[in-house]
C-alpha cells in the first residue's frame, strides 16, 4: 500500500484511513506493506501492529507541490521496487489519490501485479473545476489512475457517481467502502472541566467544535460567519478550531471583522489523543464543508457522543440522517448553520435522541474491522 501520508506524517484523512485500514487489515489476515514519507524523528522502517512500514527519504525538493509529488513518486518507485526484489512476497498494489498514482501505475507494469486505486476525493470536487494549469495535471493524473486500476474504492456513493460521470467510468469497476472510525478510540474517561481550563472555558459554557485542514472548502468561515446570531441567544457559546492551513490567517481576520474573535479559539495541529479530549469536552461537532467525499470528523464526533452538524452535501449526506442521527445544513449558510445550533442547544430530550442513534451508528456499520473485511474481498476477487 502507498500513501504520502502515514502516521506521524498527518495532512488530512488519508493518513487516518490508512493507519485503521492497514491495521484491520493485518487482523484479518492480510500481509500488509506500507510505503509512504519521511517525517522528523519517525524511523525508517518499523513493524507496528502487524503492519510493515517504511518511510522514503525524498532527496529533491521543490516548492511547487505538484512538482514535489511527482519527485517522491520516483523515490517511492525505488524503495518499492528494492521491497520486492528483495522479498517477491507481494500479490497486489492499493494506491490512495492522485498523489501515489505515477508509482503505482509503474509498478503494475513492472512488477506485473493488479492496482488497487482509493480515491479520496477529486481534483475537479476540491477545486470547484479544473481552473489551473496544475489542476489539469492532477485531473489527468486521477483519470491515469482510474484507466490503470483494476479495481476503484470510492469512500461513499457521491463520490462513486462523481468518478463515473467524471471519468466515463464502468459500474462495474467502481466499489463503494466508506471510511471507518476507531470506535474504542473514543471510550473512555475525560475529565471535562480540566479540559476546558486549558483553554479558558467555564464548565457552563457552550461549545462548538470543528476540525480539519484550515481549507476554504472546509466551509468554517462560515461557522465563524453564524456565531453572533448564536450568540443572540446562547451568549455564552465558544467556538473550538482544530487544525491549520493556508486559510487560518483568512479565518481569524473574519473572525475579528465579525466582532466574535474573543470566542473563537483556533489550536493548530493537536494530537490524536488531545482530539479524542476536546470532542468529548464540546457540546456540539459542526462539519460545514463546501465539497466532502466523505468526512472521518463526522464520524469520531459520533462516536464521542456529542451531537453532530454537517452540510447537506456529498458524504456527509450519506453518513448522517437529517434528525435520526443528526442534522443537515445548507452549505456555506450561517443562518442555517445557526439554526441547527438552537435546535441542538434548545432541546435537550432531542440531542439526546440523536447522539443515542449517531452512538449505534458507528458501532454498528463504521467499524474499521467490518471496512477491512469488505476491502478484503475487493483483493480475494482480483486475485481470483
């Protein structure tokens, strides 16, 4: 399995969903190999929890990114290629992205082996259109990798029928398996109040939360755009960012122009385990995306057992349903946004409802063991 991304390397979800993924995977049998990037004081090579790992030393750099990827795939080529010769173990290859696809287009000629593609998301998705030149590129790259692929896992069934009306896919190429989340992950103690202090909220505080790379599709101005009509009514609401981006100066500026900067904390980059404290701390998750194929944050809200806002659009859609499990807003809405807070905080029996059902939810259908055991039989029927 390649990826550019791999636990302590975290850009986004792909990093997670490799990390459960490998992990489940190796509990159901499978011999899993994981090449991805160097990161600061992470080893080379290590075993951990059945998974295999090495992490590739990127020689040249580049300060396009496009530019960049396309140099760690051929560092990527090298050790794989240095992987098999040495072991000639391995029966099949499973990329995520557009960013692994180079690498994993030449080792299935190569080494004569099926590819196996993730797709995450879309160029055309993420950039609201192909607008740039190095949009074209990745766009081009992304039908590369679907054209090679034997076999392609999309994360939920918009983004399954965004690739086929993209791409002029086959149905029959194409499989949907969604994300998962640790569910464990998220059971067990933590002390609320201790929490809090560490930022300066009172225990009766209202607090929202939302975590992600600070994008501007993550569509959190927008949150920031709706806390003074929560205010109105729940003056004493905070609202937590969790992440960093190229939008966070964007977002503190529009947080400052709104009046609302004394209530908006933003963290940057925070552990897995300190995410774990901080949802569990809050009272209300908001996933606002302007375009998400999927959303993993939607999930470790869930399962943390606070009540979950999400925009009505793409894979949020399809992981909660509007007043079962949670609620949908209209993208890139502060009134709706707002709206959906006031009807969390104004209706206890109602968010207890809902954080009851989302709880059931993951436990039942976004297991990472159930996800493993799907994506093993995507590998059985190529291999078959």
């Amino acid at each position: 399995m390649l990826t550019w991304e791999y636990p302590p390397r975290i850009v986004g979800g792909i990093s997670r969903h490799c990390f459960e993924l490998s992990k489940a995977l190796a509990r159901n049998d499978v011999n899993i190999t994981i090449i991805s990037l160097e990161f600061p004081g992470a080893p080379f090579h290590e075993n951990i929890n059945g998974v295999e790992i090495y992490r590739v030393k990127v020689e040249i750099g580049n300060p396009n990114f496009l530019t960049w990827v396309l140099l760690f795939n051929h560092f990527m080529e090298k050790m794989a290629g240095h992987i098999f010769w040495s072991k000639n173990e391995f029966d099949l290859i499973h990329i995520h992205d557009w960013l692994t696809c180079p690498v994993g287009i030449s080792l299935k000629h190569t080494l004569n082996r099926k590819l196996i593609l993730t797709m995450h998301s879309t160029e055309v998705g993420r950039s609201s259109g192909i607008h740039t030149p190095d949009s074209v590129t990745k766009d081009s790259i992304e039908w590369w990798g679907t054209y090679e692929a034997s076999k392609i896992i999309t994360v939920s069934k918009s983004l399954k029928n965004e690739l086929i009306n993209h791409f002029k896919l086959p149905l029959e190429k194409v499989v949907t398996i969604p994300n998962g989340v640790d569910f464990q992950r998220f059971q067990r103690y933590v002390d609320k109040k201790e929490v809090r202090n560490r930022f300066g909220i009172n225990i009766w505080d209202k607090v929202i939360i939302c975590i992600g790379r600070l994008t501007y599709q993550k569509g959190f101005q927008y949150v920031i755009y709706a806390m003074p009509k929560i205010l109105e009514s729940f003056p004493n609401t905070r609202l937590i960012i969790i992440g960093d981006g190229y939008y966070r100066n964007e977002l503190e500026r529009i947080a400052w122009e709104t009046g609302v900067r004394d209530k908006v904390i933003f963290t940057g980059f925070v552990s897995d385990e300190d995410i774990v404290n901080i949802l569990k701390s809050g009272d209300i998750m908001i996933v606002p995306s302007l375009y998400e194929p999927f959303g993993i944050t939607a999930l470790e809200g869930m399962a943390s057992g606070i009540p979950v806002i999400v925009s009505n659009v793409g894979g949020l859609r399809e992981i909660v349903n509007h007043e079962y499990d949670g609620i949908w807003v209209y993208p890139g809405n502060p009134d709706s946004i707002a709206w959906g807070v006031k009807r969390v905080f104004s209706d206890e029996d109602f968010t207890r409802y809902i954080v009851s059902n989302a709880f059931k939810k993951v436990k039942n259908i976004y297991d990472w063991n159930i996800i493993a055991i799907k994506t093993k039989e995507v590998y059985k029927t190529l291999l078959e």
